[in-house]
C-alpha cells in the first residue's frame, strides 16, 4: 500500500501532509511561508518537521505551488512569493526528498485533486477556482486538465477585469487578484470605509484585522459596508468566470482555497453575476459549488493527485 507526501506552497502558508492511497490524511501539518528566505530552507524544514511529528512513512512526494512550469521544474515570476524570480522548485526538493518529486501549478492541483478525491470524478468539463491569498483556476477540458505549453494555463487571477485599474504584483494593471485576492478585498473594504458615513462595524477593527474573514463575517450579519465589498468582489469574479464559461462551456465549477471558506454567501452572490454576463442558452446549465474537499486540504490533497497522474509520466 503507497502513502504520499503531499505538499502545497501558498503566499501565506505553506501545508503538508502524508495521504494514503484511498485520499485519508494520516498526517499534516503546516509552516509560514515568509519565514524561510530561500525554497531550500522550505524543503529542510518540512523534512526535519516529518521525522520529528511522524512515524508515517511515504513511498513519493508532489508539491503543488504558484506559477509552476511543469517543463522546467521551476516557480517562475510567481508575484506572490519572494525567493526570486526562478526557483528552482523540483531541484531544490529532490535534494532533501530524493528524486522523483512531481511538481504542479497550484490551481492545476486542485483540478486534480477534485477528480481524483472530490466530486467531479468522471465529469468531462469542469474548473476549479482557488481563492486566497491570490487567484488561479484549474479546468479539465474533454478529460484532459489543461496545461498550456510551460503548464501554466489558467491564470485567471491575472485576467485584466479594469483599464487601468488596480497595480498588480505581476507588474500589470488592473488583474482580477488585485480586486479579489485577500488583499484586493481588504483593500476594498478600506476605500469604501474611508467614504462611508460610519455605521459599519469593521470600523472598529485594526486595518491589520481587515481580513477577508472578518469582513465576510460581518457581511453575514448584514454589515451595509461589508456588503457592498462582498458584493463587488463577488460582482468581478462572476464577471470574470462567464468569460470561462462562454469560451469554454464549461458547466461546473468548483470554489476552493482560505477564501471558500466563507461558504454559501460567496456562491450565491458569485452565481447571481456570473448568471448575468453568461450567454442565455448557458445560463441555466451551471453549477457552481464550494469545493467539498476545502475543509480537509484541498491543496495537499491536489499535490498527491498529481503524483497519481503523472508519476507512470515520470519513470518512463
Ligand atoms: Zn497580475
């Protein structure tokens, strides 16, 4: 029986964990990403982690982590992390783990995980969207995920959604991360505060508590200044997702990542704008669902799938 190390690098945290062949978790366990300066250091820590938290053993290791080409085994120009603009990813963890490591875009890991663990299963068309610290999407077209030539396809948090608009970490203007990222939203969330005439109760928070989670929160409970954050972040990424859906036809969609976690407002207000902009013979066909995998490591859960796809790729 195979378990697998999964590992899945995030802008914020970073979250392993050892699965077993059917999906279980047996073990995980997490780091802060900023707190190691270089991608070797990363490896070192997660290694020394396992040996001294775990008797779980591994048979073969997959890391899921932005802007990841699956050609060269390298995070390149990722905006959200600070090691540089190449890193050597594969390189650096075969090091410490040994060789054989499968590396993947994030986004594409979700997708995976979805249809190895989740439940998109045997469907034909369907795309995963990770909301987080930035954007990015995951879409399995007739079967098959879409990769794009350096396996970076999907890089939908950089979809330019405004004409000049917002600055952008990848040096553009106006990217749908920047308005939908966690820190887009909180951003958001402090512009209409500075013009709102009080009332709303995330003006008794620290700005440094902004967060996404607070201000869903407070949404909830019908905070008028939460709301039209909400809204308007919902507004752009439905905006953003009929594109998909109208190139593509696509029908089901899966949300997953830290900001899913919001739950039920997030999909029905997403849905409500998406339905606007998608053509009228599509309207009543999609699905658009949280993730149910979000709650149990999605992203780890997407870095095994990925060795169950591509490790046969990789011996050959
Ligand atoms: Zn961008």
């Amino acid at each position: 029986m195979n378990n697998f190390l999964g590992i899945d690098i995030g802008g914020t945290n970073t979250a392993f964990g050892i699965v077993s062949e059917e999906g279980e978790m047996l073990y995980s366990g997490n780091v802060s990403t900023k707190d190691f300066s270089t991608i070797d250091s990363l490896a070192e820590a997660i290694k020394k982690h396992l040996e001294s938290n775990t008797k779980e053993s591994y048979d073969s290791v997959g890391i899921g982590a932005p802007s990841v080409s699956r050609s060269s085994g390298c995070i390149e120009f990722a905006p959200n992390l600070d090691w540089g603009d190449i890193v050597p990813l594969k390189g650096s963890f075969e090091k410490v783990f040994g060789e054989g490591v499968i590396v993947i875009n994030d986004a594409n890991a979700a997708a995976l995980g979805e249809k190895h663990f989740g439940d998109a299963g045997e469907l034909k068309n369907f795309s995963v969207i990770t909301l987080g610290t930035g954007v990015g999407l995951g879409t399995v077209i007739d079967g098959k995920l879409m990769e794009g030539t350096n396996g970076l396809a999907g890089e939908l948090g950089h979809l330019v959604i405004r004409r000049a608009g917002r600055e952008c970490n990848c040096g553009n203007l106006g990217c749908l991360e920047t308005y939908a990222g966690a820190a887009g939203i909180a951003l958001t969330a402090k512009e209409k505060l500075e013009f709102s005439s009080g009332g709303s109760a995330l003006m008794s928070l620290p700005p440094s508590d902004l967060t996404p989670l607070e201000i869903f929160n407070a949404a909830r409970k019908d905070d008028p200044v939460s709301l039209e954050v909400i809204d308007s972040v919902c507004h752009d990424l439905g905006y953003a997702l009929s594109s998909l859906i109208n190139l593509f036809d696509i029908e089901h969609i899966y949300i997953t990542g830290g900001i899913a976690n919001s739950g039920n407002i997030l999909r029905r207000k997403i849905e409500k704008h998406l339905k606007s902009y998608v053509l009228p013979n599509l309207r009543t066909k999609i699905s658009l669902k949280i993730s149910t995998l979000n709650q149990t490591g999605a992203g780890i859960l997407g870095a095994v799938a990925a060795i169950k796809e591509y490790s046969k790729e990789a011996v050959s």
